[in-house]
C-alpha cells in the first residue's frame, strides 16, 4: 500500500531547482564566462554510449551537438554496443559514456571495449567521482546530483542533460572563443526560474494525471531534439505506474504504427519549439481519423487545439527542454500516485550495477 509521506522521486524532482544552479557555478568561470570542461582537442565525431535514461540524454546529446557544434554523433545502447562486431574507430574520435552511479555494468564493459581495441579518447559523465567508470575514462565530468534513492531518473536526468549542453557549448567555445557562446550561457543561468515556474504547475499537472491515469492506450509523440524527452516521458511513466506507454517520432508514427489509436486512446506530443506545420497537419489528420485526447506538452503555435496543453514559458529551446521534462518527471509521478503505486520501489526494478551481475 502507498504511503502518502512525500517520496523520493517527488523530493528528487524538487531537488533539481538547486542541482542545476551548482552545476553551473563549478563548471561556469564567473570572471569570464568560459566553461570549465577539460576535452581533447581537434575532436571530428563523438559516439555517446549508455542506458535507461542516461541513454535519452545521449540521444538528446546527438542533435545538440550537431546543431551547436557540428560535429557528427551518434548514440548507442550499452548494451548494443556489446554486440556489434565492428566499433567507430575514426581518427580523432571521442566517446562519451555516461552512467548515473558509474558502476552500470554494460557500460563499463562498453568502456573495455573501447579501452582495448583502440587509442581513442573516453569521457564519461557519472554522478560518482569514486566509481569504475570513472577511473577509466580520459576525461571526466561530474555532475553533481548526488545519490539518487529512487529507482526513476529524475535529478540525475536533468543533471547530465546540462552537463551535455556544457560539453557541446565548450566544443564550440575552443573553436570560436567564449563570445560565441554567450547567449546560451545567458539563458542557462535562468533556467532556476524556469525550474520553479515548472514545479508551480502541479495543481494542473494533477488533474491531467487523473484523466491518464484511466487510460488504457497512452502514445507519446515529439519530432526531432524533442524525440529524446518523449523516450524519456514513457519511461518514467512505465517504470512508475506499468502503463504500457510507447514513445515515437511522431513522421513515424504515421506509418502503420498510427493504427493503435482505433482502440480509445491518449497521444501527448513533447515540443520544445512552435509546432511545425507539418506536426500540425498530422496532428490535425490524427484528430479528424481517430479523434484521440490530444495533449501537448509544451508550446502549441497556432491552427491546432488540444485537449490539453501544459506550457512553460521560455526563452529558447534550451530552457523549453528543462521545463518539458519537470512537466512530464510530475506527470509520471502524480499519475502513479493516482494508481497508488510505489514509486520509490516498483515491483521487479532495481539500478543495474556492477555488483548485481
């Protein structure tokens, strides 16, 4: 039976609103803005390797890199990785493993992998500066969210999203110089506000919880940056509440896999930008063919009417993310709540770690 005491993963969503403003003063110089992340130089492609959640942050990380800095990306599963016969190998290559206890068991042997069958350089991204993976890899960021008590990704999530962001930005920075970086820098220094403004919908963010949590068929749709927050927003929810909720690129999604709406159905689409109108036509042809609840779940642009709509005002698409992904940390929260699961001990999970295999 739930106990109705406040749970770690509500306390460790809350806790985001000071992490995020500590990871920028480590790693922000304040008397010149450069940020203050040691990498390789002349880096030509980065291949980002990882898990569960940290996996979304390393496909969240992909589009980042390409569009600030241009360098090709591309993000595997740990486990995926394993298996392949043949690994990137370029020249001027780094890889980039990110774990939130540093001890996640497939990651490690991915970093092995890579530590004994080439020269190239290794970063990871751990919250434990004492663990496996960080003794490892070359180059090391810390991301300063502390121990995570509950089995769901919240602060650790967001924690190496920014820790991503300051990675992609200081690759740009040791091209063009601090000043080409400044704006992003600017807006990252607001994101507290942008924290707060997210944990003051609550009230809203509950009574779409209670509509969910009676739904059988939940789709999570998003296009481009914001695939990899949709990824993330069915996982927490599955993990907390075991709703059977698929995420998909919503281009996609029109291909066949649309079929699943001719049962009752709920499709929520992630954005951290004004709608395209392409997602608005489809959206719209969704609406006409299977007339599901549509939720939006960040800004909407015009010629389109959800159901529901939660959104955070913001600057960019930086902040956008930040906002989106506290909006949907609570979504799956309160809508397991409303289910009343246990969220800090969902039955059959447990962090993969080096010393359960």
């Amino acid at each position: 039976m739930f106990n109705k005491k406040q749970t770690n993963m509500e306390l460790e969503i809350i806790e985001q609103k000071r992490i995020i403003p500590y990871i920028l003063m480590k790693y922000i110089n304040p008397e010149n803005g450069e940020i203050k992340i040691d990498l390789p130089q002349n880096v030509r492609k980065i291949v980002l390797v990882a898990s569960g959640s940290s996996y979304h942050c390393a496909r969240f990380a992909v589009d980042l890199l390409e569009k600030f800095s241009g360098i090709e990306s591309r993000a595997i599963y740990s486990s995926e990785f394993l298996l392949k016969n043949v690994i990137p190998h370029d020249e001027n290559t780094l890889y980039i493993f990110i774990t939130q206890s540093g001890e996640t068991s497939d990651t490690i042997k991915a970093v092995e992998k890579v530590k004994n069958s080439t020269s190239l350089a290794t970063l990871c991204i751990t919250n434990n500066e004492k663990s496996t993976i960080w003794n490892l890899c070359d180059y090391k960021v810390a991301c300063f969210a502390g121990i995570e008590n509950g089995i769901a990704a919240t602060k650790s999530f967001t924690s190496q999203m920014l820790c991503l962001i300051l990675i992609s930005l200081k690759l740009v920075e040791n091209v063009h110089g601090t000043e080409a970086t400044k704006h992003y820098k600017e807006s990252l220094i607001h994101l507290p506000v942008i924290l707060e403004k997210a944990l003051a919908r609550r009230d809203e963010i509950k009574k779409l919880a209670k509509v969910l949590a009676k739904e059988n068929n939940i789709i999570i749709t998003a296009d481009g940056i914001s695939y990899s927050l949709a990824k993330e927003a069915a996982l927490k929810t599955k993990e907390t509440s075991y709703k059977n909720i698929s995420a998909s690129i919503l281009g996609e999604f029109m291909h066949g896999h649309v079929a699943v709406l001719n049962v009752k159905s709920t499709l929520i689409y992630i954005t951290v930008d004004k709608i395209s109108e392409r997602s608005i036509f489809n959206l719209n042809r969704i609406k006409v063919d299977y007339n599901p609840k549509l939720v939006i779940i960040g800004p909407t642009g015009g010629n389109i009417t959800p159901d529901y709509n939660i959104n955070i005002e913001c600057e960019n698409e930086i902040q956008q993310m930040f906002a989106d992904v506290l909006v949907c940390q609570q979504l799956a929260l309160e809508i397991a709540l409303k289910l009343r699961r246990n969220v800090d001990h969902p039955r059959g999970l447990h962090k993969v770690v080096k010393d359960n295999v």
